[in-house]
C-alpha cells in the first residue's frame, strides 16, 4: 500500500502529516492526537520533521524549507504576508485586508486554504474581536490547535495598523 504520508510528526496539540512531492513541501495536514506515527520516507520529510521539533523547542525558530506557494495570486499575496509576521506577534484579517487592499473574508479564505500550516503561520491572524477561525472552522480539535500554538509563542496582543 501506498502511503498517503511521507512522515506523520507527533506534536504536543496534533500528529503532523507531512506531505512531500520531489524536493518540496506540498502539505501539512493536523491529524488527531493518537493517530499511528510514521517514520520520515525520505530525507525532505525527515528535514521537516527536525525543523518542526526546532519549532517546538523554540518558538522563534524559522523555518527554511523547500515550498512553493501553490494557490491563486490572490492567496499567494495574503500567504506573503502572513509569513511576515514574527513569532509572538499576531495580525488581524483586517489588517491584512487593508494592507492587499481587500476586504477580511476573503483573508480568512485564503488563510482556510494554506496547505503548510506553522510553515507559513495562519495562526499569526486574528479576528478584531477574538482569536477567529482556523482551519475553516470557529471551533473545537482546529480552534485547539491555533489556541495551542498562539500560548507557545507568547502571543502579544494585536498591534493596530498604525503601530506598525
């Protein structure tokens, strides 16, 4: 049987399914806790494994891997810039919206359809009034995980747009 993994990463919030193509990443996906590991397949795979564990120790840490922004134009643009914002700190979909000149809905799609999650970190941007959806989802295992993620990294609290 074919693998649908090349590697499945035990993390503290979720087990880590890491999607490789030749030499890039394609896919990150946020399995439930509990789900059978897997070894790296190969040595992308394993090099996305050590640099996820350099994350978890180290929530300052960057990543560097192979990927490509594989979407429309439009969530490449909003991709670019969620990749700018550093660990601890957080952007709001307005914020975002404001600086591509669209409206926040469409921010929250585009965030809802990156395939590399903590590579490029969804989890930085938040709603105005909260810490909004993830994963396509306002609650529950997806709500967790962004949850988890945002503690790890000492989140501050949203900057406004003049601030920055």
């Amino acid at each position: 049987m074919l693998e649908l993994y090349q590697a499945k990463y035990p993390a503290p919030f979720a087990v880590l399914g890491v999607r490789t193509t030749g030499n890039l990443l394609i896919d990150i996906d946020y399995l439930p806790r509990g789900v059978a590991t897997l070894s790296p397949l190969n040595a992308l795979a394993e090099n996305v494994c050590r640099q996820i564990e350099r994350y978890l120790d180290d929530p300052g840490f960057r990543f560097d891997l192979p990927f490509e922004f594989n979407g429309s134009e439009f969530q490449r643009r909003v991709w670019r810039a969620i990749c700018k914002i550093p660990s601890g700190g957080t952007c709001t979909y307005r914020d975002i919206a404001r600086r591509l000149a669209t409206a926040p809905r469409p921010v929250g799609g585009a965030c809802g359809a990156n395939r590399i999650p903590i590579v490029i970190p969804c989890h930085r941007v938040v709603g105005s009034n909260g810490i909004g959806g993830f994963m396509k989802s306002r609650g529950g295992f997806p709500i967790e995980i962004k949850q988890w993620l945002l503690k790890h990294e000492a989140v501050k609290p949203p900057m406004n747009a003049d601030e920055r």
